[in-house]
C-alpha cells in the first residue's frame, strides 16, 4: 500500500510541471514600474494580480529583495537585503480574474544613493510568482554624509599612499643628495692635495722659492683642514646609515630564507613564493648598492 503511495506521488510529479505546483498559474505587475524616490520615502503602488487557475486564491503579502544595479562607490551589484510586507487583511482573487492592489511601501532607508532594482515576491496561498521595480534613489542627508565620509576615507588612504612613496624617493633623495655633497667636498680635497703635491715637486725643481712655498703650504694646508672638517661632519651619520642597511639587510636575507623554506615545504605556492624572492632580492640588491656607496666615502672621508 505504502509502495503504490509512493509511485502516485512520482507520476503526479512527473505530470504536473513544477511552476504550476509553485504558482498554479498567478501573474503579476508592478505600477508604476519604475520610480524616483528618497530614501524612507513613502511611495503609492497597484499591484495587479491575476488568478489564471481554477481555485479562488489569496494574497497575503510581499516580500522585497533589493539589489543595487548603478551606486555611486559601489562598482559592482550589490545585495541591499529583504523586506517582507505582510497584508493587514488577505486580498482573494476569483479564478481567471483579476484584483488590483493598492500599497504604499516605504523606500528602504539605505545610505547611499543611485539605480536599484526591486524583486518582489507575491506570496499567495496559490503559490507565489515575481514582479519587479527600478528605483532611482536620490540624494539623502543620510547618503550625502556617507558620501563625505567614503570620499574622506578615499582622500586619507591616497593621502597615505603619496606619502609613502614620497618618503620612499625623499629617502633616496636626501641619500642622494648627502653622497652628492661628499663627493664635491672629496673632490676639493683631492685637489688641494693635488696643489700641495706639485708645489713640492716645484720646489725641488728649484722653481718655487722658500718664501712663496712657506705662504702657499699654509694656505692649502688651512683650505684642507677646513674641507676636511667638513667631510667628517658626514662620517658619524655615514656610519650609523651603514649600521642600520647592513641590519636591514641582514632581515631581509633571514626572510628570503624563510620564503625559500615555506616553498620547498609546500606552505607556499611556488608562484606566490618566486614573487616573494624576486621583491625581496631587489631590496636587499639596492640596499646593498647603498652600503657599497657608503663604505667607499667613508673610507675616502677617513683617508689622510
């Protein structure tokens, strides 16, 4: 008895298609189908539903699915959630006839403003079928100051972003910039070296007298002191720039070494882990380039 229950159930399903069991023949439309509106507007709508089954139904209420279609900020459809409108008093509906609905809805209260499309389910003790709405939503003093506030947050992270790569090439700048300063003081002192150099071999020569190279000595040996001085204003900051890069580096390779093992374990996908080493060698590279400078003046700084 209970197998022959079952095999009416399947030949039932197998013969009545499954919208007619969801539906049992209801549509429906939406009036005005589309709209503009404010949000938590009140708006004025017909609901017009039509019974194309035998059997008198009943609507009994709606239910509402937002989803965004053009917001602004918001580059992608968006779900905004549901809303169910239950009716106060069910609406019957003859069979092949036709009732027309008259609801006032409120605009959801979302914070933003642009196109939203409205799904809205009309539930029936039939069944239920699907009508939809467009909505422009206008501006709010609700949006409006979300608006502010993401376009606030947009101007910090940009501001943030710009500093960062400003510090990143005033970095670099001002290392340029120090290197560059060293260099023309190195240079001056190479040339008073240069100077005191051929003024003895001049005087050997015979072609300086005693005098002249008393008073010339004295004054390249007094431009020297004064370059050199400088310089060493420089060697003390060239030092502990040098300490912290040779530290930096150090990290750097500790943490190379930790990508290469999490590879080889498998804890990091091989694509993923080659970017990782690739960046990670291009600073310790250009870190390294940095050290090299360093050391160089240092060690011409400190150069008698």
């Amino acid at each position: 008895m209970k197998s022959n229950r079952i095999l009416a159930i399947v030949l039932l399903l197998t013969i009545v298609p499954l919208s007619q069991l969801t539906s049992q023949g209801i549509s429906a439309r939406i009036e005005p189908p589309y709209l503009s509106a404010s949000p938590g507007e009140s708006v004025d709508l017909r609901l017009i539903v039509r019974n194309l089954g035998s059997k008198e139904i009943e609507v009994t209420g709606l239910r509402v699915y937002v989803t965004s279609e053009e917001v602004f900020f918001l580059p992608i459809r968006a779900n905004f959630g549901e809303y169910q409108i239950p009716f106060d008093e069910p609406t019957k509906v003859a069979p092949g006839g036709e009732e027309v609905i008259h609801k006032t809805i409120e605009v959801p209260n979302v914070p933003v403003f642009g196109k939203f499309l409205l799904k809205i389910r009309v539930e029936t003790t039939g069944g239920y079928t699907y009508s939809q709405l467009r909505v422009d939503l206008r501006y709010s003093s609700t949006s409006i100051g979300v608006f502010l506030f993401l376009l606030l947050v947009l101007l910090l992270i940009l501001y943030a972003l710009i500093r960062m790569v400003r510090g990143r090439l005033s970095s670099a700048g001002r290392f340029k910039r120090r290197v560059s300063k060293v260099d023309a003081l190195l240079a001056e002192k190479e040339r008073i070296l240069e100077l005191m150099r051929r003024l003895e071999d001049k005087r050997k020569e015979g072609k300086v007298g005693e005098s002249e190279y008393r008073r010339l000595k004295g004054e390249y040996e007094r431009s020297l002191e004064e370059v050199q001085a400088k310089l060493n204003t420089y060697l003390e900051p060239f030092k502990s720039m040098l300490a912290n890069i040779e530290q930096e580096i150090s990290k750097l390779k500790e943490e190379r070494d930790v990508v290469r093992a999490k590879i080889e374990v498998g804890d990091l996908p091989k694509g993923e882990g080659k970017r990782e080493l690739k960046e990670k060698d291009k600073a310790i590279k250009s870190l390294e380039e940095r050290a090299k400078v360093l050391r160089d003046r240092i060690e011409r700084i400190e150069r008698t």
